[in-house]
C-alpha cells in the first residue's frame, strides 16, 4: 500500500512539472539584471527586453567597442609600445611596464581575455594618440552602428558619468562585431599564450568569461564590474547555426539571468531552409550561343532563425542579367541571391551556370540570322 501511496505522489509530481517544462520557452524568465536584452545577430531581431533602452554604465564590456575600433583602425603586426600613462593605468591589468612592447593582436587578447586597462590604453595611444581621441572613434562607430544612446570616453569602462551605453546599444554593437572572424576568435578564445619580454615565461591568459564553460555553444564575450555599474555581461552563444546575444547590465546574478535568456531566445527560434546548394533560381537568355538558354544555381544551402508567425519578413532578392553573350563557362558566377529579413540582408550565395555554352560559328551566326530573316517574312506572307 505504501508503495502503491508513493506511486501515486510520484505521478502526480510528475503532472505538475510537465507543464513547467513548456513554460520555460514559452514565456520570459525572470532576471534580476536591471537592464537585459536578447537579440539574434543576422537579423538583429530583439527576443527580450527589460529596460534596454535605458542608459548605464557598462563597465568593462566597454572594450567590445574598444576592440571593434581597433580592429578596424588598427594593423594586427604593428608592435605597441606601452607609455607611462598606460602602464599606471588603475584597475585589471595586463601588467605592462613602460616601454614594454606587445603586437597589437597580443594586446587585444590581453583586453578581452583578462579585461587588461593598461592595454586598451596602450593600443588607443598608438593607433589615435590619446585615449581621448580614441574613444571620439568609439563614440562615432558606435553612432554609425545605430547604438546612438551611447558615448565612450575611455576604453576601458572605468566610470565616468559621461561614459554611458544601454542594453539595446551593446547588444548592436556586438553583433556588428560578430561580422568579422577575428572578433569572433579573440572574444571565444579560453586560454591563451601571450609573450612577457624581460620575464622568464611568458603570461599565461584565462578568459574570465565563465560562459565559455557554463554554456553548450558559448562563444564570447565580455565581463563587466564597477560600483556604479553593478555587475554586467555580455555573452553570447551559436546553436544549429542561430548566433544569440545576450546582455544583462547592473546583475545581481549575471551568469544565471545569462543562461535564462540564451536558453529563453533559443526556445524562441528554429532554423528553417530557404534555398539548398543546387537549387535552380534563374534562367537567363544566352545571346549568339549554341544552346538558347541557362539555368543560375545557388552555391550554397541558406537556413535562417525563424519565430512562428514571420514567413512574411523574409524575401529573396535575385541579382542577376536577364539576357547574356556567350560563350559561358560551367560554374561561372553569373549573380548572387540574398535572403532578406525587413530589408535587412542575412545570408546570401552566389548563383553560378549549370553548364557551358559555346559560341556559335561564324556560319551558325549566319544561318541564325538568315532563319530569322526568312521565319519574318514567311510570317508577314501568310
């Protein structure tokens, strides 16, 4: 009987939880950050807000925007010499001395891996002069991204209350940078070597960045305390091809809330095929060839994240000439497609010839012109 009684609390426990688990994905979780967001980066599309449009401070997640600038301002072989300045810089380090020297792409690693200010200080220096003028083109790529309710005045996230960001604006601000691989690489990295010149071995660098450990697929990105900023992080993660963002600012609990809202934006999507490599999107005329027409194939398969109900926000552009000369070549790239989400592009593939045409002879040409000629007047005759 006590068995029996145990059975019966086990199964009713069971139909309790069961509809828990579909809760989980079907409605925001609770996040003790004061400002959170969840954004998909091809498409930019926003899965959950709390307070992301309003202005904080973003502590040392600053150096997501630090690193963009650089990588796009900078030469990753140019060796950077540390100043005075940068080597009395407060806060985590690097442990640069002045008159240390480092490649840029090994400071970089020391920016993002271990949050080193006197490195951000080091790389601002070389590539702009000063820090201030540095962070004029934070501020201005920033803008440009559409992150307009952010200011940078440093590259390090030490407060200032001229120093501001929102949840919104980082969330931009890393996705653009996830457009570019090395970004990608440095933020995803969890350990690495970086040379310590007048040292008898060489630094030896942990991303402090749990979620590379914490989270299936977590690929990035940065960690963040000041007082005045409460503790922040952005992280982010690739599932099945779905690349999330996610930042929570002013956390009482940031890895929790992190992994509530990557898991909650991953429940909310599904990766749905558009175009498969070999699909025929195209045929195109061929002028003076041996055969009349061609058929443009898609070099690659394209699947994008996809909520319920939005088939409607996506469309397919084709880029490619009605009409061509001959002769052509099998698999010559003759146009693209992209795939766009509100007439944002999210993936695209080149569109190629499924075969080759060969030019007619000089006789063929006549004899097509002459046919041509004759099919006129029979026409016009009859």
């Amino acid at each position: 009987m006590g068995q029996l009684a145990n059975l019966g609390r086990l199964l009713l426990m069971c139909l309790v939880l069961l509809p828990t688990v579909g809760l989980a994905s079907e409605y925001p979780p609770e996040v003790t950050a004061k400002s959170a967001i969840v954004m998909e980066v091809s498409t930019g599309k926003v899965l959950y807000g709390k307070e992301a449009a309003e202005r904080r401070y973003p502590a040392s997640t600053t150096k997501i925007m630090t690193l963009i600038t650089a990588l796009e301002y900078g030469k990753l072989d140019d060796v950077v010499t540390a100043s005075e300045n940068a080597a009395s810089t407060e806060g985590s380090s690097l442990w640069l001395t002045q008159g240390e020297q480092l490649k840029m792409l090994d400071m970089f690693y020391g920016i993002m891996l271990i949050s080193g200010n006197d490195a951000t200080v080091a790389v601002a220096e070389h590539i702009a002069g000063s820090v201030e003028n540095f962070a004029k083109l934070m501020t201005d790529k920033a803008h440009a991204l559409g992150a307009v309710n952010s200011n940078f005045v440093n590259t390090s996230g030490l407060p200032n209350e001229n120093h501001y960001t929102t949840a919104y604006d980082l969330a931009k601000i890393t996705a653009y940078g996830y457009k570019n691989p090395l970004f990608s690489q440095i933020v995803s990295t969890q350990h690495k070597i970086v040379p310590w010149p007048g040292k008898d071995h060489d630094r030896d660098l942990y991303n402090e960045n749990k979620m590379l450990w914490l989270y299936d697929g977590a690929n990035g990105v940065k960690t963040g305390y000041t007082d005045a900023a409460g503790r922040c992080l952005v992280s982010a993660a690739k599932r099945n091809g779905t690349q999330l963002v996610v930042v929570v600012l002013d956390s009482d609990h940031m890895w929790d809330d992190s992994i509530k809202l990557l898991d909650y934006g991953f429940a909310q999507l599904k990766q749905v095929p558009v175009i498969s490599q070999g699909d025929i999107l195209k045929t195109v005329k061929i002028n003076e060839g041996k055969t009349g027409d061609i058929k443009l194939l898609a070099t690659n398969d394209i699947s994008v994240p996809m909520a319920d109900n939005e088939h409607d926000k996506y469309s397919t552009v084709i880029d490619a000439p009605n009409k061509l000369n001959a002769p052509i070549t099998s698999g010559q790239k003759l146009g693209t497609v992209k795939v766009m989400y509100n007439n944002i592009e999210v993936a695209s593939s080149d569109l190629i010839a499924d075969r080759s045409v060969e030019k007619k002879s000089f006789f063929g040409l006549l004899w097509g012109s002459v046919w041509g000629f004759l099919t006129h007047v029979i026409r016009n005759f009859a």
